[in-house]
C-alpha cells in the first residue's frame, strides 16, 4: 500500500485576495478616524470661538477698562478686540483664535449684515445678532451653528 501525500503553499492568489481584503478594511477605517478627528478639531474649534465671544460679553458687562468689546468673524479665525470699532486685524490689543486648515467659517447671516459683533455696556446686548457656522471644509455637512441672540447671550 502506498501513501501519497501532498504538501501545498499559498498560491499567490491567495496573497492577492487576502491583501485586497486587508486594503479594504483598512480603507474603511482610515476614513472613519479621520471623520472622528475632523469632528473632534470642529468641537475644539467651537470652543474656543465660544470662550471668545464669552469673553467680549463679560468684559464689556463688566466695563473693563471701562470699553466696550467685541468679536470679528474671519474665514479662518474670530478676533477678540476692544473698542466701539474694529480696530483692524493687526492691532496688539487683539486676541486672534486661529482655526486648523481644514476648519471654516461659513453662512454669516447677522443682523445689519457684516461680520463683526459689538457689546454694549452694562447690557451686554448687541444689534448685531444672528447666525454662523463653523464647518470642516469640503464637507459641508459637518458643522456646528452658532446662534448669537440680541441678548448677547451665544448657543450652539
């Protein structure tokens, strides 16, 4: 009686297969870690565009250095000043809130139109209210809306 028996490897279609599975696994999960980091810079974002316009309000309820304060809107940036006017992106005074790259100011809709949020004193309302999103560029649908009411008051 004779026993034959045979011994086989891996062919180099089933190398190609298997990495073909792994490409697309890995794929798959290189998109959704950078969905969950763009989001995760958006929060960060928001943040402190938020910590911004709460620190023009209450410094301008508070009349520090008995001024009034404010926020500009930029594509890429909010700017924390003081004064009745904007006094430009390059005064010292500014305090500017840089955003990554890929993180946008989109959708400005104020009231009176413009870009830039003044506080009055002591109330710490503002005629300048209204809507803006903060959103990652190229997708349109991550963002976050930021609403500032006449109040002063700002919600996300």
């Amino acid at each position: 009686m004779r026993l034959s028996l045979s011994i086989r490897g891996i062919t180099t279609i089933e190398i190609l297969f298997a990495l073909a599975i792994l490409g697309t696994i890995a794929t798959f999960v290189l998109a959704a870690f950078s969905d969950f980091r763009s989001r995760q810079t958006l929060g960060a974002v928001v943040e402190k565009t938020l910590a911004a316009f709460s620190a023009a309000h209450l410094d301008t309820i508070s009349s520090k250095n008995d001024m009034t304060y404010g926020v500009q809107l930029k594509t890429n940036e909010v700017i924390y000043f003081e004064g009745a006017t904007y006094p430009g992106d390059n005064d010292p005074g500014n305090i500017h809130y840089v955003f990554p790259p890929n993180i946008e100011i989109a959708n400005v809709a104020l009231s009176g139109g413009g870009s830039t949020i003044f506080y009055r004193r002591l109330t710490g309302a503002t005629d300048n209210y209204g809507t803006f999103d903060i959103r990652v560029a190229g997708n349109h649908d991550t963002k976050t809306t930021i609403t500032i009411n006449q109040t002063g008051a700002t919600s996300i």
